[in-house]
C-alpha cells in the first residue's frame, strides 16, 4: 500500500517538474500554456490520488468521506483549468499576439 | 418530503407535465444538495442531518430551475452517455499528458514542436455541447480552444501536428452522440 502511494506522488511530482520545465522552455506564449494548464491538471490529480489511499490507511466513515472532500479539489481542478486557459488564450488572441512558427526561424 | 410536494405543486400551478419536469429538477436538486451537505459535514448528530435537510430544502425550493433548467425525459439519458464518456476522457488525457511529458524533456524539442492554429466547423446546436467539446479540446493537452462561438466554429492551437491531425475526428463524434445531435 505505502508502494501504491509512493509511486502515485512521485508521479504527481514528475508531471509537475515538467510543466514546470515545459514552461521555461517553450518557445512564446501559447506553447507555454500548454505544459502550464494540463500537466498540473494530471499531477495534481495523481497527488491527490496517493494521498487519499494514504489517508484510507485506518478505515473509516470520516477517513472516507475526507478522501471524497480531496477528489472534489480534483473536480473543480478540470473544471477551471481548461476555462482558464481558455480565457488566457482569448485575451492573447484579442491583443494580437501571434503565436511562433517554424518558418520564421532561419537556420 | 410531502411537505416539498405541495410547495412545488402550488408553485408550478395545474398543468401536469410542467409539475413533473420541475418536481424532478426539484428532487435532483434537493438530493444533491443534501450529498454535498453530508459529505462536507461528516457528522452524522440528527440535529445537523434536520438543518442540512432543511436548508437544502430551501435552496432547492427556490433554485430548482437553475441547474437543471429543463428536465425532459431525453436528458437522463444524456447523463448516462456522459457517464460513459468520462472514462474515455480520463484515457485519453492521461495517455496525451505524457506525450507532452516526453515533448518538454525532449533535448530538440523546438523541432519537434510546430504550433499553429487549426479552423473547423461542427454542426453541434446546443450551448452545452459546444462546452464540452471545447473544454475536452483544452484538457486534452497539445491542442487548447482558442474561441468557440454558438455556430459551432471552432479555432484551437496545435502545439504540433500529430495532436492537430487527431482533432476533429473522434471526439466530436463521441461529443455528438452524447448529446444526441448530428455531426
């Protein structure tokens, strides 16, 4: 079980260490959401999932209805993410923008 | 609960079929409420399972058409199909998160990458399930909705073309039989 729950939050760990990375080293301001709004949505998920079944460790009613509470942040997490890139990426679409493309790099 | 029965028949006047459609928002609404009460409570004293039940009652009573603005008998059925789309939505995000996973720890990923933005046109009619395919557009990583108007036009940036290629294919069509519409 302690296995289960480590390999859960080193995995969380992971995904958050690359979209972290993933932010530094994108090439402008779109491609930089992309690691930005969607491994944090899948890390936190995985964090969230090996902290709960830790918390399941001493069965019982409140044990399971606090892992229930940790999966409702999981919820609204993938509710709000996506709208919030959304928005992020209108408001550069409004200003105007322009996201980079191969073809304008030589060599 | 018979007490909430004669409140929303009062309310909803004579006509039967509006008094069904709005008893079950109702009770939807009520036993959502009163989930949502238990399991942010977590106690179980009958004086705070009475205020609970109460004060959803109320919440119910007065909101019941707020988050389930029509109830037809086509809608329980969308419900379901939407059930039995999350967990292909789960896969499906997970299995592009390490795609993109593997593109930020890539020593030359400025090669790899190729943003650019894709324009497609759907038949969808609902409000909800431009939403939804707008939001499943964002989750799954590599490509983000970039506008989406209610003539179901969609604009999303690619990060690279292999998830542009994948896009308007199989979840629109899994999106359209959720809510029963035509691509």
């Amino acid at each position: 079980m302690d296995i289960l729950v480590v390999l859960f939050l080193i995995t969380g760990l992971f995904f958050f260490l690359g979209g972290a990375v993933g932010i530094i080293r994108m090439p402008d301001f779109y491609s930089r959401l992309h690691p930005a709004g969607k491994l944090d949505t899948l890390g936190i998920f995985a964090m969230v999932t090996g902290l709960a079944i830790y918390n399941l460790h001493h069965f019982s009613l409140e044990a399971l209805l606090l892992s229930i509470k940790m999966f409702l942040i999981v919820f609204f997490v993938f509710l709000s993410s996506p709208t919030a890139t959304h928005s992020i990426v209108d408001a550069g679409m409004r200003a105007g923008l322009r996201h980079w493309t191969k073809k304008k790099r030589k060599g | 609960m018979i007490v909430s029965n004669n409140g929303v028949a009062k309310k909803a006047g004579n006509t039967r079929p509006t008094f069904y459609k709005s008893f079950f928002s109702f009770l939807i609404t009520f036993v959502l409420m009163f989930l949502s009460w238990i399991v942010l409570s977590g106690k179980f004293d009958s004086l705070l399972l009475w205020l609970g039940g109460i004060s959803s009652f109320f919440v119910a009573y007065y909101f019941y058409d707020l988050l389930f603005p029509a109830m037809e008998s086509g809608y329980v059925k969308v419900f379901f199909r939407f059930i039995a789309y999350t967990p292909w939505l789960i896969w499906e995000i997970i299995k592009a998160n390490f795609h993109l996973l593997y593109l930020a720890f890539h020593p030359r990923m400025k090669e790899l990458i190729d943003p650019h933005i894709i324009t497609f046109k759907t038949h969808l009619k609902s409000d909800i399930a431009i939403a939804t395919l707008a939001n499943s557009i964002t989750l799954t990583p590599g490509t983000i909705t970039v506008t989406a108007d209610s003539d179901g036009v969609f604009r999303v940036h690619a990060i690279d073309s292999e998830s542009a290629e994948a896009l308007p294919g199989i979840m629109l069509k899994k999106v359209a039989k959720v809510f029963g519409e035509e691509i």
